[in-house]
C-alpha cells in the first residue's frame, strides 16, 4: 500500500469512522486484581504492561469491524493520573509505549490507510472551580500533566492526538497548550483533535455552552473540534447544529450507545447498533462540517461496524 495520507488530508477526502469503547471490552477478560501492575486494580492503561495481548485483541477488533481509526489505550496517562498509580514518573515511556502497540496492530491491516489517535482524558481535577481539592491544581502542573504524555504519544507514533471527555474548558486549554509544547519538544506535528462533554442540555459540567466552549479554543491551532460521551446520539442534535453553521473546523461525534441507565448501581447503554447507526446516518447526510463519527461508552464493535455501512452507503454529496 502506498503511503498513507496525512489525518487531516484524510479528512477531507471522507468521512473517518473512529472505533468504540475501551474499557468494557477490557471487562470481557474478567481482569483479576493481579492482572493489572502491582496489584492495582482498575488501572486499566497499565495493561500494556501486564496483558499486552489484550489491548491488541480489542484494537484488533475494532479495525476488523471497519474503523479506520484506533484509540490508543491512554486516556487515563496523563502524569497527574499515573501519579494515582505510582507510575508518574514513567508518563512518557509507558505513553510511548501504548501509542506503538497501537502502530503495530494497525500496520497489519493494509487495505485501506489506518490511524492511531492519541487518547487524553480528563486529569480528574477541575481548574476553572473553586473546590478545595479538585480546583487548587497549580495550573502548570496541567499543562506539564498533558505535555509529558503528549510527548509519549507522539514517540510512539500517532497520527493525532485527541483531548477527550473534557468537562473543564480551561483545562482543554491547558491540554491543548501542552500538546503543542510537546510537538516543539519532539520536533513532530500531529493533528490535534479538542473534544468537550456536554450533559442532555447541551452545557460542560461547570455551565459552559457549546458556544463558549467553541469560542475559547477554535482560535487555538486545533485541526478538528468534537463532542464526545455523557449522551447518546440524539441529544447531541442542538449542539451539532449549530456546530456546523460556524463552518470553520471539521467536527468529530462521538456519543455514547444513548443515556446512561442506572440499573443496580451501574451505568448500562441500550442503544442498539443499528438504532445508533441510524441516528448518526442523520448527521452525516445532514452537517457537512461532520467529518468523524465513532462510540463512546456501551459501544462494541457490533456498534462500529453498524456504523461501517453508513458511511460506506453514504452518498456524496457536491
């Protein structure tokens, strides 16, 4: 295969389908306190180091199914969350090392050009607030949290990097910042993908709209701006809406398997494949400006390849 286009080259040719969720399919593999580093349980990203061959599995999967776009298994490696762990001090080598095994499953598909995004998920805490706890992180401790493992990332060979789940509007533009000292620092540039959370009403955790979220950060050197998790598919519409009119970056959507329903203290997703790939079969054909589809939480690759048929029965539109 010829060289592949770069991401954002990509997207402007067509419609990029990301893959689904990470963490229920880890589940799938019953993990056992002692799978994890040290005995520490729920570290999932920590598994690259103990089950290796799991992460590949589910990668595997998710590009089986037909997405052309694999999420690294990161998005709790930021240094401030591998601090929980004891493992802070190692943020760019196990970042590193993540991000590669990502590279080495993708490679072994060849049909078609395969990516792998870079996953940073929230630090936990939430700058732009007044708690006691979680709003007294020095705000360069944030900064430096993201740009350490954007630079394992980028080491270890992603074609983007994605900030995601963000709930905290400074804290995308912290992450943001410390992604683009990171390129300096490696001397590579990679695409950059800004992702908010939005709750049903179309609001961040801490009140910010859609719009001022869009508005801090669309003038920040990012390539691509998206919504992703807390909501299905439906509940999204507003917000996406009025994305597109903006008509300046190219968006990403990437929702939940429909609203979270609480049922014996777990969160359970029931939206249905193919009622997720009907809903978002309405943003492809109707937002231009809508360049990447995919599935947060309670999505499998069932899910993904749903989604596979939508854009491959898409119809172009002039």
């Amino acid at each position: 295969m010829k060289e592949k286009p770069a991401f954002t080259d990509a997207l402007k040719e067509k419609i990029l389908l990301f893959d689904g969720a990470m963490g229920t399919e880890i589940q799938k593999f019953n993990p056992k306190p002692e799978d994890f580093p040290d005995g520490k349980d729920g570290f999932n990203d920590g598994l690259v180091l103990t089950h290796p061959e799991w992460i590949k599995k589910i990668h595997r999967s998710y590009l089986e199914a037909g997405a052309d776009c694999i999420e690294t298994n990161s998005f709790g490696s930021n240094k401030l969350k591998l601090d929980e762990y004891g493992y802070g001090d190692q943020t760019v080598e196990i970042n590193k090392k993540i991000a590669s095994l990502a590279v080495e499953v993708a490679s072994e598909f060849t049909d078609k050009p395969r990516y792998v995004i870079g996953s940073m998920g929230p630090t936990g805490f939430l700058p732009s607030s007044n708690d006691p706890d979680l709003g007294q992180k020095p705000l360069d401790d944030i900064r430096q949290a993201y740009r350490l493992q954007a630079q394992g990332l980028i080491l270890g060979g992603v074609d983007a990097l994605l900030i995601e789940t963000s709930q905290d509007i400074l804290e995308v533009k912290l992450a943001i910042e410390g992604a683009k000292q990171a390129m300096e620092d490696v001397g590579k540039k990679v695409a950059l993908i800004a992702n908010v959370t939005l709750d049903q009403y179309g609001k961040m955790l801490l009140g910010t709209s859609i719009q001022a979220a869009y508005t801090t950060v669309s003038d920040m050197g990012i390539d691509v701006f998206g919504l992703n998790c807390s909501t299905g598919p439906i509940e999204m519409i507003p917000s996406v809406r009025w994305l597109d009119e903006q008509d300046e970056h190219s968006l990403l959507v990437v929702p939940n398997a429909g609203m979270p329903e609480n049922q014996g203290g777990q969160a359970v997703y029931k939206m249905s494949p193919e009622k997720m790939a009907e809903a978002l079969k309405d943003f492809v054909s109707k937002y231009n400006k809508v360049r990447i589809i995919g599935g947060c939480c309670g999505t499998n690759p069932a899910h993904i390849a749903a989604l596979r048929k939508v854009i491959d029965e898409r119809k172009p539109t002039s």
